[in-house]
C-alpha cells in the first residue's frame, strides 16, 4: 500500500515509523515532515490546509490510505476532500472534528448528553463575561477561547482581574483571532490528569493504554502551560476501575452522543480527563493524536497500524483484537523557546541507547546533519519493563544529544 501522512511533527513521526512496521506499506510520504521525517519517509512540499493538492497528489500516486493526523486539516474538512475523490482516509470528517475544533459544542454536547465535565457558561460577549466572573467571584476560574488556539487557548485565572484580563485579551484583542469570538468560563476541578487515546469507527470504541502529559514549562510543574513536555505510559493513576468507569460514564456515551447528533466520529478520540474527587470528568477532546501522548502510546502498539486504519474506515473495528506490549514508555521533549538553525550534535536514530527512540518534531536536515526548525525539536522516548526503567533511558538518551538552548523538563514520570 502507498501511504501518505499529512502532518509535521513528533506525533507524526511516531505514526511513520509504526506504520514502517506494517508489511502491508510499501511506500510511505509525508507532507510537509520535517528533517527526522524525511530519513523514514518521502517528503512532499504541500502544506497541511492545502487540500486541493493533497488530492491532486493522492490522485497522481495512487495513495492507497492518507492518514491526516493535525486538528486544522481535519476541522477544515481534509478527510472530507479526499473520500469526495474516492480516496480512503483516516480521521474524523469536519462535522466531528468539531468536538475539538469549538470548546461550545463540545461543552454543549456533553451538558445535552449526561457526560461529566466541569461546569461551565458560554459568552459571546466580554461584557456579560466580565458581568458573570466578578458576580461569581470564585477563583481559580478557567477562560477558555472557543476554537483552536494551538493548545493555548486555556488561561487559569487566579484572580479575578486576571479572569477580567484574560476575557478582554481573548475576546477584544483577539489574542487568537476568530477563535475568541466566543469563550466558554468553566468551573476549576482539580485531580490527577488522565489522557486517554481511543480508536473507533462510530459503532465500536478500542481505547488504547492510558498516557500522562507534563504541559508546564518547568520542573516542578511551573512556568507556563504548553502543548506538553513530555508524557508516560500507563499513567499511574489510571487504574482498572477508572477504566471501566470512563468507558461506562465517558467513552461510549460520546461516541453515542456523536451518532445522535449526526455527527459519527471515525478516527482517533483523544479524552484529556480529569480523576476529580466526584470522579473522572472530561477536560477536553482532541479529534487526534495527541503530541506528544502519541510517542508514548504508539511504541508499544503491536497490532498493525495500517490493519487498525482499515477497520476504522471500514467500520469493522468490533472484529479486530488491538494488542499492545506490556511494560511502559517515557518521553521527554525539547519545547519552549527555540532558535531556528541550529547544529544538532549526537543525533542517533536509535538514541544510542538500546530501547530508545527519537522522533523529530522541528528539525531539518541538509548535509548529513541536523538542524533546529522550530516547535517541540525532539521527542526521545524509551520503552522498558518499568516506568522507571523507560524513564532511565529515556534521560541517557537525551544526555547524548546536544544543541545550544536544548531545553527539557528533568522531572517526567516524577510529578503529578
Ligand atoms: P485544554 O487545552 O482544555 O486541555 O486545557 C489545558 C490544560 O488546562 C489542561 O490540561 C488542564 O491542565 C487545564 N485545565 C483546563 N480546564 C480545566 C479545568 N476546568 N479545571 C482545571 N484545570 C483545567
Ligand atoms: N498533548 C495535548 C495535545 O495533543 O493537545
């Protein structure tokens, strides 16, 4: 099979290099990649929201699967484009992608459906939403701009004035342009965190091992929040019982929820959860992979990928046994702040390290060497026998590679 991955980083990369697994790919494009990428896969020059030349591109090379892994391309309508040409591709069509791509009708959905997440009130007007938070006067409060924002559309307030502060930023100065015509104000919960991955085909839901995402900045849990610095799997607080509640409470009332409103999601559905204290609510939905949970949970797939692929597309997800390795994965990554073109030193595709992997979130490559280009830089991931052991590699793996400000979370795996 010719196989095309429409995407650029980490998360990408560790979709390629399960799909490499798979003895049904025979050929393997990445549009646009980067430098890592473009060692295990054919780079295509097309940009990930440019869909009449990913079909033209499709149509040209008889692409037997397209997998569009980013949450623009989906919520703009990629895996529609392609099925409209007759091409099978995995993700969500653009009326599902929804319950990612506006915080409102996720909110919405889940208020109309039973499903348990926090508590919450929509506006589209910064007044009323200044009007409400000081007229509830509990903080923390959560501001949350409607659509996408890059994984940063989600402030904490811890004083009103920064509720206040946050609504006009979003709202009047459109920090994140359209996607702050409307916010949703939601109520603080607390607990451990939970992502949890899941495949379905709109009839069946196969959710995959659990994962942790660190998304502060900082050791310790401090600084700012990011898109995450780095992730483990299993997650230590997701315990059988968890599991089964969640699928009961949670996964199968969304995937139901979903056909009600006419809107079946085939693809990967991402649960950021939250363990509270009145038990496990959901924080968010991505219509994706998340990255880096995806350089975590991917290693330790071992049923077939593209075999996985094909179910979901063809609604035969309820006949496949999905199989995954025992033991535990880590991952930690290079975010924050970064300086383009940088020389990168000790770059191993292996990590050098026995059960370590690296995947490339910015980097380019020219001459034999690597080069910073932006985003996450790197992911390197370890699977062991134990969280502690994966973690172990994971960190002498990173100890060989060096660049002039790397920058990683020296606290993976050992912070709630
Ligand atoms: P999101 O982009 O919705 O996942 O939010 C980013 C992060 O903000 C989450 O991973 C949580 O750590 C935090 N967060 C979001 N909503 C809430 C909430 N209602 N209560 C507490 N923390 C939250
Ligand atoms: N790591 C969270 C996300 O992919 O949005």
């Amino acid at each position: 099979m010719k196989i095309l991955m429409i995407g650029s980083g980490g998360r990408e990369h560790a979709l390629i290099k399960k799909l490499l697994e798979s003895p049904k790919c025979t050929k393997l494009y990445c549009a646009p990649g980067n430098g890592g990428i473009s060692r295990d896969a054919e780079i295509v020059n097309i940009g990930v929201m440019d869909k009449e030349n990913m079909v033209k591109f499709a149509k040209d090379n008889a692409i037997d699967l397209v997998f569009v892994a980013p949450d623009d391309p989906l919520a703009a309508g990629m895996v529609d484009a392609f099925q409209a040409e007759g091409i099978r591709a995995f993700g969500p069509n653009a009326n599902a992608a929804i319950i990612e791509a506006s915080k409102v009708f996720s909110k919405n959905l889940m208020k109309k459906y039973g499903i348990p997440t926090a508590k919450y009130e929509v506006f589209d007007d910064p007044e009323k939403a200044i009007t409400y938070v000081k007229a509830e006067n509990t903080v923390p409060v959560v501001v949350k701009a409607d659509g996408l924002a890059l994984g940063k559309g989600v402030i904490i307030a811890q004083t009103i004035d920064d509720a206040v502060a946050a609504i006009k930023s979003i709202m009047e100065d459109k920090q994140f342009g359209d996607s702050g015509n409307n916010i949703v104000i939601e109520e603080f919960l607390t607990g451990p965190e939970v992502s949890v991955l899941a495949f379905t085909d709109g009839k069946c839901v196969k959710p995959m091992v659990s994962s942790k995402d660190h998304k502060r900045a900082y050791d310790n849990d401090e600084g700012l929040n990011t898109g995450g610095m780095g992730t483990v799997s299993p997650n230590p607080y997701y315990t059988d019982a968890l599991a089964e509640e969640c699928m009961e409470t949670i996964f199968k009332p969304t995937i139901e929820a979903m056909n009600k409103e006419g809107r079946p999601f085939k693809g990967c559905l991402y649960f950021g959860l939250m363990m509270t204290p009145n038990g496990p609510k959901v924080i968010e939905y991505n219509a994706r992979f998340g990255d880096p949970e995806a350089q975590v949970v991917l290693p330790r797939l071992k049923t077939d990928l593209v075999d996985i692929c094909e179910a979901v597309i063809d609604e035969k997800l309820s006949d496949l046994d999905i199989e995954w390795y025992d033991g535990a994965a880590a991952c930690g990554g290079y975010p924050v702040s970064y300086k383009k073109g940088i020389e990168m030193f000790g770059m191993d595709d292996k990590g050098q390290v026995d059960g370590a992997i690296v995947y490339h979130a910015g980097t380019k490559y020219e001459n034999g060497k690597f080069y910073t280009n932006g985003g996450r830089v790197l992911g390197v991931t370890a699977t062991a026998a134990t969280l502690d052991e994966a973690l172990e590699k994971a960190y002498a793996a990173v100890d060989k590679i060096s660049f002039e400000g790397m920058h990683f979370r020296h606290d993976i795996g050992r912070t709630k």
